[in-house]
C-alpha cells in the first residue's frame, strides 16, 4: 500500500490517454515540464492496465479512441480507482456526451482543439482535489475503522441499493410573512448508517453513475405523499444532472399529475453552463407547470449565470448569508438588494436556515417574502407542525 499512497511531497503521476499520437506526445510533454510523471496510453484498454498497475494522481483521455472510448474508460477507472479525477477530451462536444461525463464523475470536460496551458491547468487542480479527495477517505477509514470501506466498489454498491431501500423523504415547512404555510420542501434521508447523510447519497449515486435512479426514486416518493394532500405546495431539490434525465419532463412521470403544485429546486453551487442547453430544459419545464426555484443563492458563486439560465420564479437565499445576518452589516445589505432585485424582477425570495428570533425578524424587515428554518419547524415526517415565534 505505501508505495502505491500519494503525498503531497511526492511528484505526481499522471496518464494521458489518447490514441493522436502527435496530440499524447505533445500532452505529455507539457505535462511532463510542470513537474508530472507522465504515463502515455493509446488506447482505453492500454490505460485500464495501467490503472490496475499503479495508482495515479489524475487521468487525462481522449473521447474517441479505438478499441475502448474515453467513456467507458471512465467506467472502468471507477472500479479502481472512486478519487482518482478524470479530465475527458472530445472533439466533437454533444450533450449526451458531456452527459454522460458527468454521470460517470468526470472531473472536467474539455473541448478540441486544446490550449496546453489551459490543460495543464486543469491537471493541476485535478491533483489537488484528487488528493484531497482521498486523504478524506483514509481519514474516514482510519477513523471508522473501515477497511475499504466506501473506497471499494463492489460494497459500495450493495450499500448503495441497501441505502435506497431505506431513503425517505422529510419535509420542513416553508411560511409566508405571517408565519401560514406556503409549501413543503422535500428533503432526502436515509436510515443507512454506512451513508447517513443526503451528501453522502448523493456522493455514492455520483461515484457509482446512479443519480438519475436516486433522482426518479425521490421523486415518486414525494408525488406519492403530495397526492394525498389535495392542494400543497411542493419544493423539490434537484441534482442538475436530473434536469438532463427525460423522465423529469415525461408526461407520464409521477410528478407530471401535479405538477402545478410543485417548485424544482435547482442549486446554484453546480456548474449549470456545463450540462449543455440547460435552457431549453428549463423552458420545457416551465411549460409543464412547474416552477423554478434557484437555491442556496450566495454561497459563492459571483456570477449570475444561473439567472439567466433558470428565469426562476423563486430564489431561495442560502442559509450562510441568513445566519447572524441581526449581527452583520454586510450580510444585511446583500440580502436587502439581493431581496429588493428579486422583488422588482417578479420573483419571490425565501430565506432559508432561519434559526433564530433576530434573524427572522432581521430577514423579514430587509423584504424577504417566505422563510423557513429550525426555528420555525425542523424538517420531520409528513408533515411537522409550525411555531411562529412573533
Ligand atoms: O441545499 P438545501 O438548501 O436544500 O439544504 C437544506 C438543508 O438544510 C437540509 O438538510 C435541512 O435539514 C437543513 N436546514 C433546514 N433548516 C435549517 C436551519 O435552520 N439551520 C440549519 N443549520 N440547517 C437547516
Ligand atoms: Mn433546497
């Protein structure tokens, strides 16, 4: 095992895949002048036994190749490696198969022709986080003394199938100014003690490719309790990668029936931009009744892209700006423009994470329309009862 570790003293090892000879040469030399160990490959098939060999800091393929295309390279990658990040190069780029990337947890996504230094940057950060990624899993097996623990793929899909046996939805209640319910947010949890956490799902559904499964299973959970309540309001979070799943806009989906009556969530810490036209799925949406909610708006981004894509109906602030915001000038004024823009603009503002009096009353004076948080109810089974402190 030590000699196959990777430490942060310790040059990297990466493997370029590609089967353009002049292209992988020239990858590799650039690679090689930033300080990495470069291992070359032609083909997909050339690269598994690499893998299999050795253990490497980051993975850089061509799409098409010979033999075994970059995709379902990155499949296999992931039965030996679940941190290792994968840079995937195309040609052509189409949606399906930045798609496709992405459902495999493809690391980045980047098109021909290549700009050297703008590769060599993304290795660079694909070492990093790989890193990062997998000093967090020792740690966690050093401290759970899990052997493998979620590192191996074979048990994570047995817990991964257990976990979904298991997954049910809370909700926490949504109130308007006067504290009357306005709508339910559905949020996923598990009784699985190996993945306790939504993050953690969320994490072995990506690791495993198994999102659009989690994605659909959640979400006739949640059109199964809606149908019986006759008329309440729900907010549904999504991963993006379910905006790209075509069940979402069938007709025949659970949720379709009610779809009226349903606000999908779509957070504003992924990269939307890269999954494609995600536009036009919003549209379609739209035209299928639902609304759009943009959520945990402010938690880092600094651009508006998802505005602009989204067109959302509601903007949901993100529980870091509400938190303390009675005791920050900053926050303050944020949230005051952030909540006077939005209002101008048509769309409703909910103040999210709301735990205590100060707060509320800071956020509801600075023109937030809806709130939610523990004060006002902690997320529980269908459906918890409302305090309004005021
Ligand atoms: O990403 P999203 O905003 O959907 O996540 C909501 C999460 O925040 C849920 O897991 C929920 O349990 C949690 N949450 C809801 N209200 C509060 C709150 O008032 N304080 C804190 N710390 N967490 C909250
Ligand atoms: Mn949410």
């Amino acid at each position: 095992m030590t000699n196959r570790e990777s430490s942060p003293g310790k040059p990297s090892r990466v493997l370029v895949v590609d089967d353009e000879e002049a292209l992988r040469r020239a990858l590799g030399r650039t690679l090689s002048a930033a300080g990495h160990e470069v291992v070359e490959a032609i083909d997909g098939a050339q690269a598994l036994e690499h893998l299999a060999a050795g253990r490497f800091d980051a993975v850089l393929t061509d799409i098409m190749m010979p033999e075994l295309d970059g995709l379902s390279l990155l499949k296999g990658v992931r039965q030996h490696d679940l941190d290792v990040p994968v840079i995937v190069v195309t040609g052509s780029p189409t949606i399906e198969r930045a798609m496709a990337a992405v459902e495999h947890g493809a690391f980045a996504f980047l098109t021909k022709p290549l700009d050297l230094g703008n590769v060599r940057d993304h290795v660079e950060r694909a070492v990093k986080v790989g890193r990062i990624a997998r000093a967090k899993r020792e740690a966690l097996e050093a401290l759970t003394g899990m052997a493998g623990g979620a590192g191996d793929y074979a048990g994570l899909e047995t817990t991964f199938e257990r976990t979904m046996q298991t997954l049910w939805s809370a909700y926490q209640p949504i109130v308007d100014r006067d504290g009357k319910l306005y709508a339910h947010e559905a949020l996923m949890r598990s009784r699985e003690p190996e993945l306790p956490h939504p993050g953690a799902v969320l994490d072995a559904a990506e690791r495993l490719g198994r999102l659009v499964a989690l994605g659909r299973h959640m979400r006739s959970l949640s059109a199964a309790t809606m149908a019986d309540d006759a008329s309440g309001l729900l907010f549904l979070n999504l991963h993006p990668r379910d905006l790209l799943d075509d069940e979402l806009v069938s007709l025949d989906a659970p949720l379709a029936r009610i779809a009226h009556r349903v606000v999908l969530e779509i957070t504003e810490r992924a990269a939307l931009e890269k999954l494609g036209d995600v536009k036009a799925r919003a549209d379609v949406l739209r035209e299928r009744g639902y609304r759009i909610a943009i959520d945990d708006l402010g938690a880092g981004y600094a651009g508006l892209t998802s505005f602009a894509l989204l067109e959302p109906d509601i903007v949901k602030l993100d529980m870091t700006l509400v938190r303390g915001i009675d005791q920050n000038a900053t926050k303050q004024k944020l949230v005051k423009t952030m909540s006077s823009l939005c209002t101008d603009l048509g769309m409703l503002v909910v103040a999210e994470g709301v735990e205590t009096k100060e707060e509320l009353l800071c956020v509801l004076e600075l023109g937030s329309h809806l709130v939610q948080g523990y004060l006002i109810a902690r997320p529980g089974p269908a459906f918890p009862t409302i305090r309004w402190p005021l």
